[in-house]
C-alpha cells in the first residue's frame, strides 16, 4: 500500500513540473533573444541579419519556431542591399546538439521569400 502513495507523489510531482515548464515556456518573451541572435549572426557572417517582427514559440508536438520579417545583409559589392529577406519564416522539430552546443531548426514554411544571387 505504501509504495501507492510514493508512485502517485512522484507522478503527481513529475505532471506539476511538466505543468511548471509549459507555462515558463508559454509566457516567455522571446523578442528579448533577438539581440542574441544578430550578434552572433554578425560575428559568423560579418553581415547584419535584421529581426524585424516578432520570434514566438508554439509548444506541440514538434515545438514550432515562428520568425517574421527577416532580412539579411548583401555583401558590399552586391547589386542588392539584402542578400535575403523572408516575411515568415517558420521551423519545426529542433534539433539540439547538447555535446557540440548547436541548435538547429529546419525550414517548414517560407513566406513571401526573396533570396538573391550573384552581383
């Protein structure tokens, strides 16, 4: 009888944490890794990715990845200001690489994309 009342306190404990995690995650400002993001896209590249509206997050099965208003930095000599500008983008099923300590996210959906190449 007693290791009933352990299985339901650990079960009840792991459902409040999962609970606990979802509303963290839910509630969280993900706008505020937007200077993160460029600054690492500027010390990769050496050219300015520019966020424009808003990053959310949907919690599911995958968790989805939303970016709106993306442009990124032509190189100098190019005929175009911006390399490639993106209206939405939006990625599924995040891939994290805890070893190698990368994070990626696969394109699902582009919208209103303009990629440009060559001068």
């Amino acid at each position: 009888m007693r290791w009933k009342w352990i299985v339901g306190i650990i079960a009840a404990v792991f459902v409040v944490l999962l609970v606990v995690v979802y509303i963290i995650a839910a509630s969280y400002d993900y706008n505020k890794l937007k200077p993160l993001v460029t600054d690492a896209a500027r010390e990769y590249t050496g050219r300015e990715l520019t966020l424009g509206g808003d990053i959310n997050l949907t919690i599911g099965f995958p968790p989805t990845l939303e970016v709106n208003d993306i442009a990124f930095q032509n190189a100098p000599w190019g005929s175009q200001p911006a390399d490639g500008t993106a209206q939405e983008i939006t990625g599924a099923g995040i891939d994290s690489t805890a070893d190698q300590g990368q994070h990626q996210c696969q394109p699902t959906h582009l919208d209103r994309t303009q990629i440009f190449s060559g001068g």
